[in-house]
C-alpha cells in the first residue's frame, strides 16, 4: 500500500499535471491522503459552526472538571497513605 499525502495545494493534487497524477503514473494504486493539518483544520472550523460560540466557557468548564477529579484522585491517595500510618500509631 503506497499513499502520497501533501498540501492541498493544485501543483499537488490537479487533476491534468500535478505531482499526484504523475505518482500515480507509476504506481496506479496509489492512495490520496490530503494535508492532515488542512483535514483537522477544515473540520474544526466546520465543527464550530454547530457548537454555541462561548468557547472560552467551554474549556473552563473542561479545566475545573479535570481540576477536581484531580484534587480527588489527591485526596484519596492522601488517605490510603494516613490509613497506612495508622498502623505506626
């Protein structure tokens, strides 16, 4: 399995003279596999269009979510160890 992956750019991916059909001249079963970084940017930008536009709310709620459970998972293992204490007092 062969693919060709690059920018999205037509001297890339054209569809009379560009890199891609000149590859494929070789190797007929060539795979495409555009730009990875254009894939991810084109679907976030697509994505966002759906989601409300307070971002920013998003991510805080996102980081105190993963702060707590963090000072949870603390918190438990602070007293596994005290339990564990407990038998040297």
């Amino acid at each position: 399995m062969v693919a060709y992956t690059a920018e999205n750019a037509s001297v890339n991916y054209g569809k009379i003279c560009s890199v891609f059909q000149k590859l494929r001249l070789l190797l007929p079963n060539m795979i495409k596999g555009n730009c990875h970084c254009h894939t991810v940017h084109n679907a976030a930008r697509h994505a966002q269009k759906l989601v409300s536009n307070d971002v920013q709310s998003f991510v805080l709620e996102v980081y105190h979510a993963y702060l707590l459970s963090q000072i949870l998972l603390m918190l438990k293992n602070a007293l596994n160890i005290f339990d564990a204490l407990k038998v040297y007092f």
